[in-house]
C-alpha cells in the first residue's frame, strides 16, 4: 500500500465510524484530514469547527480562510503537493470548546499513525492544544508565545518517528482579533508567517 492508500485505509476502517470518545456522539462528519500523504510539512490544528464537521475538512471556515492566506504568503497552497493539514480530535466538540485530555488521548492513535505514514520532515502545530499535546508541554499556564519561541523534536518511542515541531498560533486567534483589536491580528499574523518561514526552512535551509 502507498501512503495515500494506507492514509484511506485508516480512514475507512478506522476513524469514519469511530466511536472511541464521547465526540462520536455530536459529530456530523469525521474529519480525518486533507492533502499530499508524502508531506514534507503536516499542519496540526485543535479540533474541527461547525464548518469543518459540516463538510467534513480541516480549516474550511472563516479561521481557514485566514490560514489559506498566511499559507499563500509562505507560498503554500494546500491543494499542491508537499503540505498535509489535520487535528488532534477529529470530531468536533460541541460548542467549540478546547478537547478534554481523554479526548485528545482517544483520538491520538489517528494522529500518531497518520504521522507515521506520511514521514513529514517538519510539524507545525496551530494553537494551543496540539503545541502542549505535541511538545508534551501540559502545565496549565504554558502559551502559545512560550510554545513558539523554541524548535521542538516530535519523538514517538513506538512509530520511532522524530522529526522538528514548530509551534504557532492558530488562525481562529487572528480572527478574533481582526474587529476588536486589528494590530494584534496584524502582530499575529506576522508571527504565523514567519513561523512557517522557520518551518520550511528545516526542509530547505538554503537561504
Ligand atoms: Fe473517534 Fe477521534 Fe472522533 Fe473520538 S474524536 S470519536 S476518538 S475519531
């Protein structure tokens, strides 16, 4: 099986009718996630959202404009090669609150496992919780702006996969800020982009 055929695979037999957390209950759609299975770059988000459970695809409301715009800058497109885009829970919970630990722990076997197939050579986590899942950074006053100040290592002792982590904010924290306070979405912005610069700069570190 090549990774595109392993990655449906997994998501036939496994996550499309999965009921391992409470989240199958509310859930319209599993978004398992979307893109190239041989990835250099996998972006790691929070959860799906209203828009996403309805169509069943990561980052496809207002907040997934926002990241298709900061991608476009980086010159990403996640309809080209090279970028795979998922969550950590893969059903939404309700409301749009953060997913509850037992929640990311149910669902983190799908995350570890589509890692594993793609081998990308760089993560970029969006938001808070898959920095502190991913980083295992789980004190309860760990931020986005400590995340983000350091390069991390992804390291699974049971795929055997490590490669760098890069944290960021995710695109919902633009969102919020672009009527109340838009200097904070212009600040944050920048920092995303240049996030991903720092990123895509583990796969090419020519200047
Ligand atoms: Fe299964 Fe993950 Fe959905 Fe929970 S969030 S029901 S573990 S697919």
């Amino acid at each position: 099986m090549n990774p595109d055929e392993f990655l449906s695979y997994l998501y036939r037999s496994r996550a499309e009718g999965c009921t391992r957390c409470q989240l199958h209950a509310t859930r319209d759609k599993v978004v398992f996630g979307v893109g190239d299975a041989d990835a250099d770059l996998v972006l790691v988000g929070e959860g799906p959202g209203a828009e996403e459970d309805r169509l069943g695809e990561p980052f496809v409301g207002a907040s997934g404009k926002i990241l298709d715009g900061i991608l476009r800058r980086v010159g990403l497109d996640r309809e080209r090669p090279g970028l795979y885009i998922c969550n950590v829970v893969k059903c939404r919970p309700p409301g749009n609150r953060d997913p509850e630990p037992e929640e990311q722990a149910a669902c983190a076997p799908f995350l570890h496992t589509q890692l594993r197939i793609i081998r990308p050579r760089v993560i970029v986590t969006l938001g808070r919780v898959p920095g502190m899942y991913l980083t295992g950074q789980l004190d309860d006053d760990v931020t986005v702006g400590y995340l983000r100040n350091h390069l991390w290592e992804y390291a699974n002792g049971v795929t055997g996969l490590r490669c760098p982590l890069v944290c960021t904010y995710h695109p919902s924290y633009v969102l919020r800020n672009l009527d109340s306070d838009p200097p904070q979405a212009r600040t944050a912005t920048i920092k995303m982009i240049a996030d991903l610069e720092k990123a895509l700069r583990v796969i090419d570190p020519s200047p």
